[in-house]
C-alpha cells in the first residue's frame, strides 16, 4: 500500500492499493492552526 507522496514507487513496487487522503484533502493541520 503507498500513500500520496510515494504512490509512484508503490506501484512500481507491485502495491494495489493506494491511499489518495492528502492529495484530495490537502495537508492536516495541527490543532488551533487554521486552514486559512
């Protein structure tokens, strides 16, 4: 399984799935930090 930063090479490395969260959703803020 990749995740978004690494989906190329887990592909390459015969992963199935992938894990797409930051690329849709963007980076997780900490708390109290807003997104704006």
């Amino acid at each position: 399984m990749g995740m978004t930063g690494d989906y190329e090479v887990a592909i390459e490395e015969g992963a199935t799935m992938i894990r797409v969260g930051t690329g849709i959703f963007g980076a997780r803020t900490r708390n109290g930090e807003s997104r704006a």
